[in-house]
C-alpha cells in the first residue's frame, strides 16, 4: 500500500491539537495525551495513533526551526512536510493566547528544582538531526514570529541562576560521592565571585585534583532545544579545551536533566550564526 501523504485538512487539525496541548503544558494545566490522540482519530483519514504521534514530532521539529518551545514529550522529528511549516506559518502568528503563555513562561522567575537523588539527572546527550533530510519539500514557507522565544527563555536571569545553583548542588554530590570532600569545599561559584567575562560560571574538579570549568546552560523546554553561546565562552573553550565542559540542564522546571558536552564548543556543537556585531565603515 502506498503511503499518503497528510491533507491540509489532517495537519490543520493536528497542527490545532499539538499547539492545544501546548498551551495547556506552559500554562501548567494538566491534559492526556492519549486522550487527544483519540479525539482527533475520527477527522484523520483512517490514521493510527503511531502516525499522529509521529506528525506531533514534526511539528515539535517545525516548532523548534521557528524558536518556539515544542512539548517534550514528542522528540523532534525533523523529516516533515512543508504543509507542517505552512500550516504553522498562519496558525501560531495569530494564537495571541499561546504567544501570550510562551513570553509569560519564558520570563517566569524560577526556583531551584528539588529532586530525590542529584546525581540521577545526568544523561547521554541528544542524537545530532540529519539537517539534509529535515523537510522534503524545496523551500517550505517560514515561520515568522515577532520574537525569538528560546533566546528570549535564554536571557532569564532567574532560570540562569537557577541552573548554575543546581550545577554547584550537581557537582558538590559528585566529588562527595567520589569520597573527595576536600574538592567539593573548593568549588567556585566563578560568575558571581569572578563576573561573567570568565568564559564559564562554576570552577570544579575532577577526581584528580585537575580543574573542570563549567558552563551552565539552562531551558525548561526540551532536550533538543538549541542554546547560545558567547565569544568569550568559545574562546576560553579553545585555550582549555581539556578542562572546558557545557552542562546542558533540560526540563528544568519540572523534571531537570543534564548533559555533559566535553571540550571545544567548536567540536561539541553544531554552530549557527546567530547575530553579528556591526560597526559602520
């Protein structure tokens, strides 16, 4: 049997039920997943449940091209039609309530999460998307959005402070656990005893006695959500590359997560330019 592709009307109605979900998720109301699953099951044309979980991952990948928070319980997928970005391109711009939820929850000031063993957050870093297969059609219609909602979550002093407290929670547990208290009495808070022209926010140690410099990036939304990086950070990764470690904590206000991306952020990372410095000449 063939496969067919999705009408407009089928991603219209996903793409309405995803960005539902969506504003029930940053506005901290409860909902089913299941439940929505089912309920679009009879306006589909005679779709599974796995096919609509999957188009939700394409539009958390869609979501993610335009600087949107997407769910974190759908994983991107980025191989979607260009009707997901077109669709989401006249939905999202006019949903004032769901822009409303998104600046709201990205400047919400944050406490530090309370979790039962510290040291269970750490996981494996995310799998890199294959960039060339993200969208199948030539050149699908963008997204256009008056703010860039991830990099507006990013400059959250609050969510910052609060992800660097947890890294220095992080940290002390780990030496303590290695049995080096001596180590864990030593680590620095570097941003604030220092200011931030360091290049990182937390000085630690590895079980050696050899120095870890950390930076902490933090995002309550999800896994694959793309951080910022400064000049600085990628030039005190180049000098000390062997100590130099992101700590990507995920999920933070909920359920937070942490991966480790060791060295040069030139070698960790996927680069993209984001803004430039211009003076005239």
């Amino acid at each position: 049997m063939t496969k067919r592709d999705w009408s407009r009307k089928e991603v219209e109605a996903t793409v309405q039920d995803y960005l539902s979900m969506l504003s029930s998720w940053l506005a901290g109301t409860p909902f089913s997943k299941s439940a929505h699953r089912r309920a679009l099951l009879p306006i589909l044309n005679e779709r599974s449940e796995k096919s609509i979980e999957f188009k939700y991952m394409n539009i958390s990948a869609a979501l993610i091209d335009a600087n949107f928070p997407y769910l974190p319980g759908y994983a991107p997928l980025h191989n979607y039609q260009g009707l997901v970005t077109e669709v989401l391109a006249e939905l999202l711009p006019t949903n004032s309530p769901l822009l409303s939820l998104a600046v709201a929850d990205a400047d919400a000031p944050i406490v530090v999460p309370e979790v039962e063993d510290i040291l269970s957050v750490l996981t494996r870093k995310p799998t890199a998307p294959h960039e060339l297969e993200k969208v199948r059609e030539d050149v699908p219609p963008l997204v256009r959005l008056t703010t860039n909602y991830v990099e507006r979550e990013a400059r959250n002093r609050s969510l910052g402070t609060a992800g660097e407290q947890f890294v220095l929670n992080y940290e002390r547990a780990r030496l303590i656990h290695l049995g080096k208290e001596s180590l864990a009495s030593r680590i620095e808070h570097t941003s604030v005893v220092k200011g931030d022209h360091e290049g990182f926010d937390v000085l630690s140690f590895e079980e050696s006695g050899a120095e870890r410099l950390i930076e902490v990036k933090t995002t309550k939304y999800g896994v694959q959500t793309p951080f910022f990086v400064t000049r600085n950070e990628m030039a005190k990764s180049e000098v000390r590359s062997s100590q130099y470690q992101i700590y990507r904590l995920f999920e933070f206000k909920n359920s937070p997560r942490l991966y480790i991306l060791p060295g040069a952020i030139r070698t960790s990372c996927t680069l993209t330019a984001s803004t430039f410095l211009a003076r005239p000449r």
